[in-house]
C-alpha cells in the first residue's frame, strides 16, 4: 500500500512496488501482520515533514511481525524462517510494513519466543518500546505514585502494565468504558476532562511523584497534581520540555523488544487487539485507529 504525496488516507493505494534490497547487516521479512498506529496518519498528512524526510511513494507502516524471507552479508543473528517482529522506523520515512516484505537492519528485529503470535508481536513494538523508554525516563521506581495520561491507549496499556510490575502506584486516565480493563492490572481509574486535578488530589494528596503524557493537551493539568521534584514526561507534547519535562520519541531496538516479547510469553505483559484488516483494506484500518480503537489495529497481509 502507498501513497504518492502528502494528503488522507484516501490516497492509499494497493500498487506493486521492488522487493527491498537486503544490504549487510539486515533482514528481508515476509510480513504477516502491520499494526497501525497514529504516527502512519499523520506522516500520511505531512505532519511530521518538519522532522523526517519522505521519499515517494511512501509504503506506510512502521510495526511489524513476520518470517525471515533473507539475510545479508555478516548477519549471523537470524537464519530464513526465523519468526521476527520489529519497530521499523528508519531514516527516510518510504519502505515501510504495509507491504509483502519489508527490509530492516538486524539490530532492530527481535525473535518472535514461542506461543506468542503475529498478532500480539506486531502490536508490542512501538507501543512496548515507547512505553518502556517513557518510564525508563523517569527512572520509575516501586515509590512512585504515576499518573498516565490516556491509560487505557496502545501506549498507556502497556505503559501501566510496565509500572505495576516494578511496584509503582498507578492512577491512569481513560473513559468510564475503559475502567474495568484499567482494575483488572492495578490501575487506579479516573475520568479524564474536566475536574481531574480534583480527582487526581483526591487519590493522591500530595501529589503524583511521576506523569507520562501518551495523549497531549494536558501540559497544566499535569504540572497542577506534579508534587514538588516530580519528573514528568510526554510523547505527544514538546512544549513539556519548558517546564523542566522530557520529550520522548522511542528509538528501534530489538534487544529491549526481545525483553518485552519475553514479558508476553511469560504471561506477564499484554497487547490487546481490536481488529485486523487485508492489506487491500488498509486505508480502513487508519481510519478505524483515527476513530479511537479500543485495542491495537492491525493489517493483515496474509488476506
């Protein structure tokens, strides 16, 4: 699937496009599944040109998980008909997962352990990865008191998950709908707009030690239930940075997704899945994680 200049995801389209070259040091993978987040969105409609170079047309798509189809020279790592998934952002945003094959560097791509699937593997990436620097970032320990912003999203499910493990006390934000799923793994719920600093306060007096922002939009409502010395952190919103915050954009690594697979194999981290789509119907998928999916949407290139 690609798209040949910037604009909205009706300008999608199924064409046929070279199979990467696979250079030294990488991979060649047969992709099975694509998960589709808001970054594709909104690279599709130029909001990220300022940052990242394009090369048309674009294959959209930047999570994925698949079957090692190839290697290139001096990859010992991976063997053909290895099962592998990986964060896939790259330099110059133009081969991406909505596709047949994809092309990664090595050090990116994680093995997939065994009775995890292509579904779970390919909505981990991103997610798990951004998740876990985010907290790493705010170097998060069983002392703190967390507030997510948008706990029950792609990011912030995984992000709570995260935290519980190490022992943090986690209140997060998330519609009534979502509440339930928020109890289930420790998660304090509370509804989000307006008079949440007072519910905030009300399950944390003095204050939260640590936030992470996975929504945006909530710079002052975060600095108002910050206690003194807190750390915050956002991936959505730049502007933290003016108010002693930290800016997250995740990084590919395939040694920390590895640990995060584990974490799903063991039982001990999980990726919910809201829907898949054919690779032909991807402009459908945007669109449904546009509308505000309750899990992971992903594309299915199988079908």
């Amino acid at each position: 699937m690609t798209y040949s200049e910037y604009t909205d995801t009706t300008t999608l389209e199924l064409t046929e496009q070279p199979t990467p070259k696979v250079g030294p040091g990488s991979v060649l993978i047969s992709v099975q599944r694509a998960a589709v987040n808001p970054v594709d969105w909104k690279l599709m409609t130029g909001g990220l040109d300022a940052m990242l170079e394009a090369h048309f047309p674009v294959i959209p798509g930047w999570d994925v998980a698949g079957i090692v189809e190839a290697t290139g020279p001096d990859t010992p790592e991976f063997s053909v008909g290895d099962r592998v998934a990986a964060y896939g952002r790259k330099d110059v945003v133009s081969g991406g997962s909505y596709a047949e094959y994809m092309s990664l560097p090595a050090t990116s791509v994680a093995r997939i352990p065994d009775g995890v699937g292509f579904d779970d593997a390919a909505g981990l990436p991103l997610a798990g990865l951004t998740a876990l620097r985010s907290l790493e970032t705010l170097e998060l320990t069983d002392e703190d008191t967390l507030l997510i912003h948008a706990a029950s999203g792609g990011v912030g499910f995984l992000a709570a998950q995260l935290a519980r493990e190490v022992g943090a006390t986690v209140l997060g934000t998330a519609s009534e709908a979502n509440h339930g799923k928020l109890r289930q793994i420790g998660v304090v719920p509370l509804t989000y707009g307006e008079g949440l600093e007072e519910r905030v306060r009300e399950a944390a007096p003095a204050g939260v030690t640590a936030v992470a922002d996975f929504v945006g939009g909530v710079r002052e409502q975060t600095l108002a239930v910050l206690a003194a010395d807190g750390r915050h952190v956002s991936i959505a919103d730049p502007t933290v940075e003016e108010q002693g915050g930290q800016w997250v954009w995740v990084r590919p690594d395939g040694a920390r997704l590895q640990e995060l697979l584990g974490k799903v194999a063991a039982g001990d981290l999980r990726v919910e899945i809201d829907s898949a789509y054919p690779l032909a119907e991807a402009a459908d998928a945007m669109r449904a994680n546009q509308a505000g999916s309750r899990g992971k949407v992903l594309i299915d290139t199988t079908r």
